[in-house]
C-alpha cells in the first residue's frame, strides 16, 4: 500500500473529526443562544434594525432615541455582538476548510479575508436584519463541511493533475489525456474552461475556481432552502 495514500487517510480523518466538532460547539451554542434570546427579544424584531443604528447619545451607554430601557437596550447590544460572534466562527471554519483540504490559496490570504469580513460583519448591522441569521450561517457551514469533505476524497491534493480524475473519471486512464484535451464533452469542456480560466488569472491551483464555484451553489441552495423552511412554519 501507498505511504503517501496511508498518510492522507490518516489525515483526513483526523481533519474531519476536528471540523466536525468544531461544528457541532458552534451548532450547539447557536440553537442554545437562538432559542433564548431570539424568542427573548422576538417581539422587538423590527426595533433591532433601528436600535442597531442608534448612535449612543448618553453618558450611561444607552440611546435617548427609543423608548425602550436602559437596560434592554444593552442586552439587545450583547444580543448583536454574539450573534456577530457566532457568523465570525462560521466564517472561520468555513475558510480554515478551504485552506487544509484543498490548499487552494495561501495563509496570508485566508487570514486576510477573514479580517474582512471581521470588519464587514462588525462594522455593519444590516446582516442583524434576518433574525434566523446563525441558523442560517450554520445550515451553510454544515452544507460547505459536506461538500469541501466530499472533494477532498475526489481530488486529494497528492494527485499530480486531480481536475483530470474529477472529470475523466469514466474514461480510461490511456486515453483520458486526448479526451481531456480535444473532447466535446461537458466533462471535457469543463476541463478545458478550468485550465483556460487558470492560465489567464495565474491561478497555481485550479481547485479554487472548483470551491468557489461549489461553495456558492451550495450556500445559494442551503440559503433557499433554510428561508422556506423558515417561512414554512
């Protein structure tokens, strides 16, 4: 048996188990904190979305523009905080995904783009419009953690050209090259539109137009489905 294939396996099991109790913390601290504090704060649904662009007018902390309490007004602003929190771990888990299982960009970008979308989701309160936001954002994650897993195991790094195998999978291995290269096929085309895209944007990895191309179906598909599930009830 291949070392290299023993070493990936070991691997990939150990990554999986780790994302997915990483998962499961923030799917278990979410449903707890949505439970207790949406239903809390339900009836001020509409009150969020201006409170949260109150400005802080008095000494104490507290706006002189509502007529709620003091004191609610600050659990609502701990209410928007954790719920920030908990999309800045999906978003965490999400982009630490992409990095170790398809290698697909570097360090300093993974750490870069989750600086931006600190300063996006912190920096704003329009995300705070959909009360289900951490139900939602965890649904997407949990669908990534299903995908990303998936294409981990159908085009492991330690494949010389595993876009080849992703989309020749059915052809022979002899002729997989001409197929791949001259073929009229949606698999073949494919391959070619990927290595083409590659070559014009300078991407080392084709595997990160795969992710972003899966990711955003995914999380479109999640996104509808979890806003009619929503809505259904």
């Amino acid at each position: 048996m291949d070392i290299r294939l023993v070493k990936f396996c070991v691997i990939y099991v150990f990554q999986c188990v780790l994302f997915f109790v990483l998962f499961m913390i923030g799917l278990l601290c979410g449903t707890s904190y949505i439970s207790s504090y949406s239903n809390r704060y339900k009836s001020y649904s509409f009150t969020y979305a201006r409170l949260a662009e109150f400005k802080r007018t008095l000494a104490n902390g507290c706006s002189n523009l509502t007529d709620l309490p003091c004191s609610l007004q600050m659990n609502i602003n701990i209410y928007f905080f954790w719920t920030k929190f908990m999309l800045i771990y999906y978003s965490s888990i999400i982009i630490a995904m992409i990095y170790i299982w398809h290698r697909t960009v570097r360090l300093f970008s993974c750490f870069f783009a989750l600086f931006v979308m600190t300063v996006i989701i912190f920096g704003t309160n329009r995300i705070l419009l959909s009360e289900q936001i951490v139900y939602i954002s965890s649904m997407v994650c949990g669908g990534l953690f299903s995908v990303f897993s998936s294409f981990a195991i159908y085009i492991p790094h330690i494949l010389k050209d595993p876009l080849s195998v992703l989309c020749g999978y059915h052809v022979p291995l002899d002729d997989r090259y001409e197929f791949l290269q001259n073929g009229t096929s949606k698999h073949a085309r494919f391959y070619q539109w990927v290595k083409k895209l590659k070559k014009q944007w300078n991407i080392e990895e084709e595997k990160l137009i795969i992710t972003a191309i899966a990711g955003i179906i995914t999380s479109i598909i999640i996104i509808i489905l979890s806003v009619y599930v929503l809505t259904s009830y």
